[in-house]
C-alpha cells in the first residue's frame, strides 16, 4: 500500500485493490495533545478508535465511508473529498469554549452561532448549555481556530444550504450519540464531525469518530463547577495543563514552533488505556481482549 497521508494517530492508505477509489486507515497507538504529538504510545488506543469508529458508523443511521475493517486497526473506507472544516457541536461550556470566553474571544453580542449562549448562560465550567452549540473550527495539521459561517460561505468552503444541512446533521448526530452513551451510563460533552463528498456528490460522513474526537463523562460522576473526570483524550490534556505544558505551547505559537514534549509517567498511560478500553466495553457491549 501508498501511504497518503500521515496524521497525528492515524496514517492512511491508498487501497491498490480498487484503484485507488477506496482507503485504508491504520489507526496507531500514537497519541497527541494541544496540536503536539507525545512520545510515547498508549497501548490498544489504536484498536479501541477503530472498533469506535466502526460501531458509531454502523449504529449512527447515517450515510458514511465506512465499509469493513481488516484488521484489529484498521479500517476499509470509501475515498472522500474532504470538507476541510471540523464539525464541532458543543453540550457543555468546557475546553477551549471555556478558555476562549475568559479571553473574551467570544463574541457573544453579534455572533448568531452564540446566540444561545447569550440566553439563561450560567459561565461555570462544566454547566450543561440550554442546547447544543453549533461551533466550527478549521481543519489543520497545526492548530485548528473557530472559523464563522460568513467566512466558510465568503471563502467558498460550502455553499448556505450546505452549511445549514450539515450544522442541523452535526447536530442531529450528537444528540443520537448521547441517547446512545445515555444508556451505559455517560454523556457526551462535546464532539467534532468530519464529513466529504462521495463520487455521487452526497454529502456524508467520513473520517473517524472516538474519543480522540469527542469528550465523554460518568453521568454519575458529573458536577458543574470543576474539572471533570474524562472517558477520553481530556486526561492528558489536563495532565499536561497542570504541569505547565498548556502554557509552554501557547507561548511558542508567537515562534511558529511547538515545545518538545514531556514524558509522560506509565501511570498516566495506563490509566488512559483503561479508560478508554472502559468506554469502550461499556458502550458497546463489546469486550477487548
């Protein structure tokens, strides 16, 4: 196989057996936070975002590029042209929502995208949004920032009514994920959506979807008002915000560089392959061996 493009954690593949119509993704044990790849893997966290992905493209009841996997990580999909915008919908006033309101880099008073925020808002971390926040961003391999619907209109990213098919989808698709997370105990803080147009011109759902993706909390661990424990990628991120890194990284995008990343404790990698094995068995009901 061709190697088409090397991601963060995932590489992807051209399929030699079809022409090329097809692609192959291999989903590692790599993992990265705050746009900065760590060191070290996590051990199954490529099996688990596989197994993710194929149980969401198959239970979500939405048109997709999935077509089987081939292996523990990795995964048959039809060949998309990608929309180069990350489909983000938020349920709960945490990450970087969070951090780009105390920088007030919001705004709140001519922004419809806000709108809703601007409506019984309680600003405490972790507080559940009256409704989901439709919240865009760009696609990069650097550090993706909020991007408007004018300027995904005005750039030609997508035309209007393709933005508003795809806001109400993003939408649709991750209050159907938290009636479905809903039942094994969790609920889902946030996600991001990726979607492409097929051969056909169709709008569908592509990429992958798992907790690299989106965050997810114990329902009967949740409390507004502090941080909360993640089923996810947020715990390295917290872990690495607590130990200053956050910061280093925000201070080297002035340079145009990213700061060499720390190593993490076994402990830290451990519990994150825990956790995300936990979701997974939980959600599903499928068991990792």
């Amino acid at each position: 196989m061709k190697l088409l493009h090397q991601g963060k954690v995932k590489d992807v593949y051209y399929d030699d057996d079809n022409n090329n119509n097809n692609l192959v993704f291999v989903f590692s044990d790599r993992i990265s936070a705050f746009d900065v790849n760590m060191k070290q893997e996590v051990p199954k966290k490529g099996e688990i975002l596989c197994k993710f992905a194929k149980f969401w493209f198959e239970n979500l009841d939405v048109e997709n590029h999935f077509i089987k996997t081939i292996d523990s990580n990795k995964m048959l999909v039809e060949r998309l042209s990608m929309i180069p915008i990350e489909f983000v919908v938020r349920g709960y006033f945490y990450g970087s929502l969070v951090d780009r309101y105390n920088n007030n880099k919001l705004d709140m008073k001519n922004s419809k995208e806000f709108e809703i925020l601007s409506h019984n808002f309680d600003p405490v971390i972790a507080s559940k949004l009256s409704e989901p926040l439709f919240d865009p961003t760009t696609k990069s391999l650097d550090h993706d920032v909020p991007i408007s619907k004018n300027e995904i209109i005005s750039f030609n990213i997508l035309s209007n009514n393709d933005f508003v098919f795809l806001k109400n989808k993003s939408i649709e698709l991750y209050l159907k994920m938290n009636k479905i997370i809903s039942l094994a105990g969790f609920l889902i803080a946030d996600v991001k959506f990726e979607f492409g147009f097929n051969k056909k011109g169709a709008i569908i759902l592509g990429d992958s979807l798992g907790p690299d993706e989106y965050r997810i909390w114990k329902s009967q661990d949740y409390k507004k008002g502090c941080i909360q424990e993640s089923y996810d990628k947020q715990i390295l991120r917290d872990w690495l915000t607590t130990i200053g890194f956050k910061k280093k990284v925000n201070d080297y995008k002035s340079t145009n560089t990213k700061p060499e990343p720390p190593q993490l404790p076994s402990s830290l990698i451990n519990k994150i392959s825990k956790r995300y094995i936990l979701a997974y068995e939980m959600i599903t009901g499928d068991k990792i061996k």
